[in-house]
C-alpha cells in the first residue's frame, strides 16, 4: 500500500466516525441505548378553597424507566413553587398531583401558571 491509499482509508474511518457521532446525538441508534420519553397530558387546576391543586399526567412512551422532573411555576415572573421527581415506568401512563397553598386560590389557573417537565432521567 502507497502513502494515497493509507490516507484515504483513513479519511474514511474518520469521516464513519463522525457520520455516527452526529446520528447517535440525533438518537438513531435509541435501540443500543432506550430513553424514556416523557410527556405531560391531561392537566387541569382546581381548589378545595384553601390552595391550588393541579392533576395531571404523566406519559412514559419511551422503552426505558425513568424519571421525570416537573416544575411549577406561577406570575409573569415565572416564580418556581415547587419541583418534584417522579418515576415512571416505561411505557406506562400515571396519574399524579401537585397540591400547593403557595398559589392563592383566584390564580389557580392555567393562564396564570405553567406546569412542565424539565428534565428526564435514565434509571
């Protein structure tokens, strides 16, 4: 083999590398490492009159278990009230609730408060 050749397989193997670096980030490859994907349906705010209670659901359509990080948060300012960690198993669907005497029972609404997950968690 002459210098060409040996720089042309090695032009190869590094542009394979890269080619499967950039597919591996988009996850094409999520069958070598399955992720949860969680998703938040079904929310909907409420009161007892002495705080706010929002239900909601929790959606893990990935082939992973995993965990899911919601946040509350309320006024223009976007003030965090509370954050919680759930797990949820993979392709699983959970029902869960935040309750909160922090957000007065005028502004438990949805035009006042934003609900959201914010991260997710491998097992």
């Amino acid at each position: 083999m002459n210098d060409t050749s040996i720089s042309v397989i090695i032009m190869g193997i590094i542009l394979m590398l890269g080619v499967s670096l950039v597919l591996i980030s988009q996850g094409y490859f999520d069958v070598l490492t399955p992720e949860p994907r969680m998703s938040l349906t079904e929310i909907s705010f409420g009161s007892d009159g002495s705080g706010c209670d929002i239900d909601f659901t929790l959606v893990n359509s990935g082939d992973a278990d995993g965990f899911a990080v919601v946040e509350l948060r309320t006024g223009p300012a976007k003030n965090l009230i509370e954050q919680n960690r759930y797990f949820v198993k993979s392709d699983t669907i959970e029902e869960k609730k935040i309750s909160t005497s922090d957000i007065p029972v005028v502004y438990c609404n949805n035009q006042q408060n934003i609900i959201s997950i914010t991260r997710t968690e491998r097992e």
